[in-house]
C-alpha cells in the first residue's frame, strides 16, 4: 500500500499544537459548514423509528435510489433505472474501492491522472492493480496520447475526478468527449469520482453519463460529503453501466448491509432541497477562495484563482521539497497544508490548501505562507 505522508502531517500537528501554537489547518478537505437543518431532523425522526433499527437488505435502498435517478433526471436530463443502473453507497470512496475489486483481475492496470486523491492510488494497490500514472498537460487535464500499447492492453479502466481534488481543474464537454473516445478505442471502463459537482465557480460541471454512449462505459460516483456537509455521515451512490454496477452490488453483497435507513433518508431530504440552498453554500466556499488568493497575490506570490472545488493547488519554487515545506509551514508558520507527492507522482513540488476556514482566517494563512516563501 501506497505510504501516507498525511500521518507525517498529523504528527507536525500534534506536536505543534502540544507546544501550545496555534496551528491554521488547511490539510484536510472537510467541509466545515453545518448540515441542513432539515436533514438532521430526518435523522432525529428516524432514529425512533423502530423499522429503521434492523439490517438494511437491497430492498430497503429502493426509495433512496428512486430518489438519486429523479435528482439526476431534474440535473441532466437522463433517466436511469434506479433497479439496475443504481446503487446505495457507504460512502463514494468505499463504491470506488469495491468497484476496482469488482471489475478487475489482480495484473491489469488502472489508469489514473499522476495527480489524485490518495485513496485511489490505495484503492488500486488493494486490487492488486497496475496503477498507471496519466500525465496533465498545461491544464492540469490528463494528455491521452503517448501510451505504451502494451500496458493499454493490460488497462481495465480509468479513474478520473472533475471538478478535482486537489488541483481543482473542471472538464469541460469537450474533454469528456476525448476520454469517451479513447476509452472505446481501448475498451475501458470509465469511473468518473464526482463529489464537487456543485463546488463551481466558473464554468459548470459536466456529467459524463449524458454522452452519447457513455452508459455502455461509465460509473459515475456521488457523495453527500462536500454538497450537504455529511462527511461523517458515509452516504453515496454510483449511477451507470448496468453490468459494473450489477459487479459492484454482488463485490458489496458480503461485506455491508448498506448504509443506515436514518442516514439513506436524510439523502433523500438532501436532494429534494432546493438548488439555491447548495448554492449559497457555494457562495461561502467562494468568498474563502478570494480571500485566499488575493492574500497571496497581494504578497507576491503567483498563484491562480481556482475555477471550482474547494482547494488551491500551489506550485512551489523550483527544487523545493513539498514535504519539507509542508513540515516548516506548520513549525514556522502556524499552516497545516497538504503536501503534493501524497496525490501522486506529480504531486511533487507542490502542496494543497484546503478551504475550511473563514475568509480572514485563510487570508492570514496566505500571508504567512507568503512571508516563509520570501
């Protein structure tokens, strides 16, 4: 399994925070907004429900599922068959790491960009899988051509994650369209991850699966965790290919009983809000990220203004260690960042800010991130 440098981060923070500084932390992407009201009241209603207390069998997910394909109906124009095109979720990283076990052979090759989040660098080494990096071009977008032949031959599928975490890059129509077409020249399966769909600045973000023979090749994955804040809460689904789909529910079959009735019902709540409440959520996510940027910009420093997500990728200057930097931000400066090797082999040189803080809390950080860099 792929080595974490996220626990080296945990425990700069920890003896930081033992010598009694105060340390900003921007190295984890949890919301820090509340969950709606209303969803919470679902819960609390359901928790006294004695038919939500026993084991939660496929037949208990079927309004929670009828209620994803509405929603992505209203959302895209597509309908799905929430019996075989659908399935109930502990969580998108969970889906995406029984998926990789359900659709693959231990010796095939995954192919996923040499930025991403960690989890499917270890989802891919669990499955026993080749992970092949795809190198980003300018736009922080995989570039397709170049491959060795042999290795797409081994390729079994691709993970791919728009608006992204951490560069946060957004794909437009366009760039689907050539990953649907490559994809079909070599015959893989397309898993597009999709928890910031609503996290959009400029621009939008696109549905793979409305392409135009995209549902003979592509899962989609979503999660309640950035749109509803319910990071704890471990609800998601995967819409799509009806076979990978029916391969992810037979690779979940013995190991969960789906996640709880109270919390399936409180997605059902989520997505019956309406959309101007998400987005205010967004506006807040928004003003964090000018805050931040033009701290920093203001300081001298280069960075760019995200389009969507909830991070800013930040190249650092050349030949200095991400890790080191990452080690001293928390030492010297009181900033906990990612560093950018632990998302992959292109992480190097590079770190994450995380937007889980008030706006003048992330321009101070920006500051002092600006001052150690001077």
């Amino acid at each position: 399994m792929p080595e974490s440098v996220f626990l080296l981060m945990d425990r700069a923070k920890s003896a930081a925070r033992a010598e009694g500084k105060r340390v900003i932390d921007l190295s984890i992407g949890a919301s820090d907004l509340p969950v709606p009201g209303e969803l919470i009241a679902e819960l609390e209603s359901a928790a006294r429900d004695p038919a939500t207390w026993g084991y939660c069998l496929k037949s208990c997910t079927h309004r929670f599922l009828e209620e994803t394909t509405r929603w992505y109906a209203r959302r895209f124009g597509l309908e799905l068959d929430p019996g075989s095109q659908a399935l109930s979720l502990i969580g998108s990283q969970e889906g995406l790491a029984h998926l990789l076990l359900a659709v693959t052979d231990p010796g095939q090759a995954v192919l996923i960009p040499e930025v991403a989040y960690p989890s499917y660098w270890g989802a891919a080494a669990l499955a026993g899988l080749e992970a092949v990096p795809l190198e980003l071009g300018d736009d922080l977008l995989p570039v397709f051509e170049g491959l060795d032949p042999e290795v797409l031959v081994r390729a079994r599928l691709m993970v791919l994650n728009y608006p992204n975490n951490p560069t946060a890059a957004l794909a437009d129509r366009a760039f689907w369209e050539r990953a649907l077409a490559f994809a079909e020249a070599h015959d893989l399966l397309i898993v597009h991850d999709n928890p910031y769909i609503d996290m959009v600045y400029e621009g939008e973000a696109v549905s793979p699966l409305v392409l135009e023979g995209a549902l003979e090749r592509t899962v989609e994955l979503f999660s309640f965790s950035k749109s509803f804040h319910m990071g704890g809460f471990r609800l998601g689904f995967a819409l799509g290919n009806a076979e990978a789909i029916a391969a992810l529910e037979a690779a979940k079959a013995p190991v969960d009983f789906n996640q709880y009735l109270g919390i399936q019902r409180m997605g059902i709540a989520a997505l019956r809000l309406p959309p101007d409440r998400v987005l205010r959520d967004v506006q807040v996510f928004r003003a964090r990220r000018d805050a931040l940027v033009e701290a920093m910009q203001g300081c001298g420093v280069p960075v760019d203004r995200p389009k969507a997500s909830m991070y800013l990728w930040m190249r650092l200057p050349d030949g200095m260690d991400d890790v080191r930097f990452a080690l001293a931000a928390v030492e010297h400066a009181g900033v906990a960042l990612a560093p950018g090797r632990g998302f992959g082999p292109g992480g190097h040189g590079y770190v994450r800010f995380a937007l889980v803080q008030p706006p003048e809390v992330l321009a101070e950080a920006g500051r002092r991130i600006a001052q150690l860099l001077d």
